[in-house]
C-alpha cells in the first residue's frame, strides 16, 4: 500500500475499528489512523460482538469497519444489536471489510444494514475515500459486491414478493455492471451521461433493495450459484 | 449357543513360527521383541463358507484343509462339527484387512503342503470371481447372513447400490430356498416326526443369526453412515429374523399343545417388553445421544486434521518461502497472491457443486486468471456472474480473454486489471479493463497480431464479437460477446 493516502482537506470522520485479529487493527490504523493527513480519527477499537456492540455505543463513531467474521456471532451479530444507533439520522454506518469470498458472509452484512463492502485488499486510498463517502450517506460496492448482488437478483426462478423491491431497474443494473467491471463512479457517471450524484442514488436504491427485499433465499441461492 | 469351543483338532504347533504363535493362553503377548499377539479372525479370504476354518487355520497354523476335515468329521459325531462352526461363526468377528494365509499358514501348492508367502504361492483372494452355481449359492449365503460382500468389494465402502439391491433381493430369495430346503430334508429324514421341534427351533435359529450377525461392529458402523439402502437391507434383514424368531416360537407353542394359550403368552409378552423399554429406555436414548456426540466429536477432530495439514503443507510453506526470498518484492507477491488465491478456493468453494461442474466458465476463467496472474505479477480483480458449462466457442472466448488479460498486465500500468464475466441467458459477456496509458486500436501497425488476431479475429471466427475501446478515465476495456452453442 502506498503511503500517499490523503483524505479530503478539511474533513474528518471518527471511525471504530472491529476487527478480532490485532495486526490487523494495528495495520489499518497505521495506515488511514494519521488524523492530519487522512482527516480520520480512529477513536475505538474492538475485538468481539461484546466489545463491539459497547465500544461502538460509547464513542458513537461516523463509521464502523467492520470485520465479518467475529468471535461471538459475527459481524451480523454486531449489525443486529446496534440497530438502535444506526438508525437515527446521522447516526452510526457500518463498512464490512472482510477478507471472506463467501456470497452469503457479504449478502448477509449487506442485509443486516451494513452501507458497503470492500475486501482487506484494498489500497489504503481507497478505503480512506469509502470511508468518506460511507459517512456521507453514499453506499459502498466493490467490483465484487456487485457482482455478488448482480447474481443475487439475476434470472429468477421463483415470482418476487414484492415487484418494486425485488427487482433491479435497468439502470441500476447498468450501474452495478459497470461497477463490477472496475469503473470509478465518476466512470460510471461519463458512461452513461449521468450526474456522479445519480449514480450515488442507483447505487443507494440498490442497497435499499437488497437490505429490505422478500426474498428469503436471496443468500441460498447466491451461495448455489458458486461466485468468486 | 455353545461357548467358545476348544480348537477340534490337537494343534500341533507347527515349527516355522516366528509369527505364528502357536493357539497360545487368551490375552496378550506383545512383549518387546516378540511378534504380536495374533488374534482368532474368521478369514475374509478364499473362504468356503464363514471363513471359520481358514481363520482358525491361519490362527493355528495348521493347513485349512486339516481344519475343514476335522469339522467334516465331527459332522458326522452327532453333528458337534457343524455346531462348532456355527458357534464359530457367531463369536469370532471377520478380520477384515486381515493378511490371507500369513507365514503362519499353510497352503497347497504343488502336491504338498507349503508355508504360504515362503514359496511365493499367495492364495488368491479373488477366487470366488466367477465360479458355478455353487460358489454363487454360497455367497448368497454368506451375504444373507452377515450382508459380506466378496472380497473384492470388501475394500470398496459403498458399492453400486443398484447391484446391492439385487443381490440382497438375491440373497433373501436363497435364504427362503434354503429354510424350505432344509425342511424338506428334515421331512425326508423323517426327523419330523420323531423331533417336532426340529421345524420351529430351526425358524428361530436362522431368525437369531440374522438379527445377531447385523449387530456385528462393521454392520453398526455402516448404519451410521448415510447409505440408505445398505441401512434400509439391514432393516430388512433384522425384521425378516425376527418374524422367522416369531414365527418359530408360535410353532414351538403349537407344537407343544399350547396353542390355544398363544393370545395371552402374546399379550404377556408385551406387556414385559413394554416395561423393559420403558425402564431401559432413558438409558438407551442416553447411549445413542453418546454415541452421536461421540462421533460428531469424532468428524470434527479429522476435519480439523485436515485443515491443519492443508495449512501446513500449502500456507506455512509459502510462508517460508517468502521469509526466504524477502528481498525479491516481485517474487513475493506472486507467492503471497498464489497462497492467497488457493486458499480462498480452498475455503470458500462450495464443495459439491466443484464436483459436480469440474468444468464451468467459472472455474475455467479463474484458471486463466490466475495464469496469467502468475506470469505477469500483476493482480486481476475476477468477478464472474453466473455460470455455464463450457462448449468450443467459449473455450476460444477465454483464449481471447486470455489474450486481453496479458495485454492488459503487460501494458496496463502494473495497476490491478479487473475482468467481469456474465452469463446471461446465452450470451457470454467478458469485459478486461486496465487502468494504463490506453492505445487507440485504430493506430496499431498493420503488422502487430495480437489485438488483431488473437482477440478480435479469434471472436469473429467463432461467431463472437470483440471491442476494443478506450476507457473513460484512461485505460482501455476489451468487451468480448459469445453466444453459448445452441445443445445444452
């Protein structure tokens, strides 16, 4: 990773950081942790759903990175319990970071009410502006979350429950495509001629869809259809 | 049943034995130095019938054939000789893997009797494959009774169940001749009329013998397991016995005269079985719920062995092998990404459907991916969305795919290349992108191949398309379409 990460000037965002393996944490915060430069302010760290739900309680962060696989339950787990300070306005968002390729670990943080996911792999750039943009109220997808989404609401064997939710528009799979195709949102904007800020709503729309939609089997039926 | 009965036959011990011990005092003898206790086996190998007289053969180091006479001549000592076989049959367990005749053992070879494996002659232990209607019969036998499959399928767990399936219908079939026919001997011997309790003894002797011989440990491990139709032919057997036991104990009544008690002895039964089962039964729900904890504790033991020796052999020797060449960051990284790659697949695969599909555009992609990966040391991103089996015209979509890949870790800058596949429908979709300096198409010399033949020509003469085309913020994306062959 580079050392060049630099956030936006001027702006910062207090950020707990959940993870149970110590190096890990100790990385990430030597990375994006240098306030002056980054503009983020890591203000707690956890190791457990327990400690987690508490420290995230306490300090009541902009963002939460969060691990999925956790001792005590999971991510999910983490999700489930601080639903309280999650949903106020303005309140706690949750980024997965998680080195899992397993469709239904990352389906499943998405649905639990997490805004994005990206993998461990990411440059410490990227993850400094997902962070920003997470605070901001956008919706973070990696190439490979959308294609995990685009397989889970492709080709439908069973009738949606609810036709509005369960459906992807044509625009928002345009977008999800391109993002799975490794474009920038910007890209993505030029391609289709569009403002970055539509882009940021499709991408939105899409995460309400998957976190609210009916159908049950959405992380079966991905886990059955063996993606990356 | 008679106990254990004393070897027939003085042993004589014979004089070859440094691992024949000759039928020494029960219990062990594993002393150091001295060859380990060899215990009494019904022998799995080039048996007549229970393996009884091989096995005690083998034990005792005299020659089958001595072993098999004497039984044949106590038969005719009041028929002690086919009791003992029996009792034989009953308490000895079939040493399954057990060696055939070892050192210890004595074959026929050549006119004489000869240490078996000291003059290379090994009995064969596929004799039994294709014999007469004799040897058929006798497996039949030998099947109906303790469901042992011939030698040769001995080591294969979970055989053909259509084949077993026959064979059990088989052996069923071979067991009611042989009742019929053995009673119609007994009729014939005018045993009949002299022993009338000949018929129903011999209804609940067979019925003991197929119920006992499905307790045996190998039967009962088999149960656990998950063939079903090995567990229902057991289930089968053990009701066949157990109506033959019926069966045999009505007749014993009514041949005794008290038959017309039979209702109450009925009802009486079963009110002491009822009270024996609801006395016993916590217990016994106590050992099975063991037995289950146990096993289950068991399975995840192995997996963690496997785990720990796929770490092992794969994770910590990359580890090592970085340590090693930490100054050659390129080489690193290759080994890292390697590791990192065959872990994930490792990890996250589901299982079944990898068995089921070895050769999907997924798996196919991810092949070339990683290929590439390797030779070039720069990362590519795959996400792939649905699956297909592969057919010729996608086999040349991934060779141009292949082709675009390289180009783009060759020329993209050494950032990350993404590839996306989608299957949707029958069209085949693959996009490369590099994030690099891009090239227009359209300025490439006449004579550089590899844009133009290896990828767009490839596509156009398989039926596909290909575009080259810069993308929006630098790079270039190569979108390769496919229409999937039309036979499924």
């Amino acid at each position: 990773m580079t050392d060049a990460v630099a956030g936006t000037p001027g702006r910062t965002a207090r950020v707990v950081l959940v993870d149970d393996h110590r190096m890990f944490r100790t990385g990430v915060r030597a990375e994006i942790g240098r306030t002056e430069s980054t503009g983020i302010d890591v203000v707690g760290e956890a190791d457990d759903v327990e400690s987690a739900v508490r420290v995230v309680a306490e300090t009541r962060p902009d963002v939460v990175l969060l691990d999925v696989h956790l001792p005590g339950g999971g991510g999910v787990e983490v999700l489930r319990r601080s639903a309280g300070v999650m949903g106020e306005p303005g309140g706690v968002k949750f980024l997965a970071l998680s080195v899992s390729d397993a469709a239904e670990d990352v389906i499943g943080v998405i649905r639990g009410g997490a805004r994005g996911y990206v993998t461990k792999t990411i440059t410490g750039t990227d993850l400094v502006d997902a962070i920003f943009r997470i605070a901001d109220g956008d919706a973070v997808f990696s190439p490979r979350l959308a294609g995990f989404v685009l397989d889970a609401f492709a080709a439908t064997d069973t009738p949606p429950v609810d036709e509005d939710l369960d459906r992807l528009t044509q625009r928002e799979r345009e977008v999800l495509r391109l993002i799975a195709r490794g474009y920038a949102y910007k890209e993505i904007a030029k391609q289709l001629f569009i403002s970055v800020k539509t882009v940021e709503s499709h991408v939105s729309a899409v995460l309400r869809k998957l976190q609210l939609s009916n159908r049950h089997e959405l992380t079966r039926w991905a886990t059955a259809r063996r993606l990356v | 049943m008679a106990s254990p009965a004393p070897e027939p036959a003085d042993s004589a011990p014979t004089a070859d034995a440094p691992s024949s011990p000759a039928d020494g005092p029960e219990g062990p003898r594993t002393g150091p130095g001295r060859p380990p206790y060899r215990k009494l086996y019904r022998s799995p190998h080039s048996r007549m019938l229970g393996g009884v007289a091989h096995g005690l053969a083998v034990h005792l180091g005299l020659p089958v054939t001595w072993v098999r006479a004497a039984f044949v001549l106590l038969f005719f000592a009041n028929g002690i000789g086919v009791l003992l076989y029996a009792a034989f049959w009953f308490v000895v367990p079939i040493g399954i893997g057990e060696p055939a005749l070892g050192a210890a053992g004595w074959v026929w070879a050549n006119g004489q009797f000869v240490p078996a494996g000291a003059s290379g002659v090994t009995p064969d232990p596929l004799r039994k494959a294709g014999r007469g209607r004799v040897g058929r019969l006798r497996d039949l036998l030998q099947g109906t009774f303790q469901g042992e499959p011939v030698i040769a399928e001995q080591a294969v767990p979970g055989e053909p169940s259509a084949a077993a399936s026959r064979r059990n219908a088989g052996q069923l079939a071979a067991l009611l001749m042989l009742v019929i026919g053995v009673m119609w001997l007994l009729n014939a011997l005018h045993l009949q009329s002299s022993q009338p309790y000949a018929w129903p003894l011999l209804a609940i002797g067979v019925g003991v013998a197929l119920v006992w011989r499905q307790a045996d440990d190998s039967r009962w491990a088999r149960w656990f397991g998950l063939a079903g139709a090995r567990r229902r032919s057991a289930v089968a057997r053990v009701g066949a016995g157990v109506l033959l036991v019926a069966a045999g104990i009505i007749g014993f009544l009514v041949v005794e005269g008290t038959g017309n008690g039979v209702g109450a002895v009925l009802e009486a039964s079963i009110a002491v079985l009822a009270g024996v089962l609801v006395l016993t039964g916590p217990y016994a729900l106590r050992l099975w719920q063991d037995l289950g904890a146990e096993r289950t504790a068991r399975i995840r033991a192995q997996e963690r062995a496997e785990i720990a020796a796929h770490i092992h052999d794969s994770v910590l020797h990359t580890l090592t092998l970085i340590q090693r060449r930490s100054e050659d960051p390129k080489e690193v990284q290759r080994l890292a990404r390697a590791q990192e790659r065959e872990l994930r697949l490792w990890l996250y695969r589901p299982e079944a459907a990898a068995e089921a599909a070895p050769d999907t555009l997924a798996e196919r992609i991810r092949e070339v991916v990683a290929e590439v990966e390797d030779r070039h040391g720069v990362p590519i991103e795959l996400v792939c969305v649905g699956d297909c089996p592969m057919d010729e015209r996608i086999a040349a979509q991934m060779q141009a795919a292949r082709e675009a890949m390289v180009n783009a870790a060759k020329y993209g800058g050494g950032g990350p290349v993404q590839v996306y596949a989608e299957v949707e429908g029958r069209t085949v979709l693959v996009f490369v992108r590099d994030h690099g300096p891009g090239f227009d198409p359209d300025t490439v010399p006449e004579d550089r191949m590899g844009v133009r033949e290896s990828i767009i020509g490839r596509m156009k003469r398989n039926g596909g398309t290909a575009r080259v085309r810069p993308a929006p913020d630098g790079g270039t994306e190569v979108e390769l379409e496919m229409e999937r062959a039309a036979d499924d």
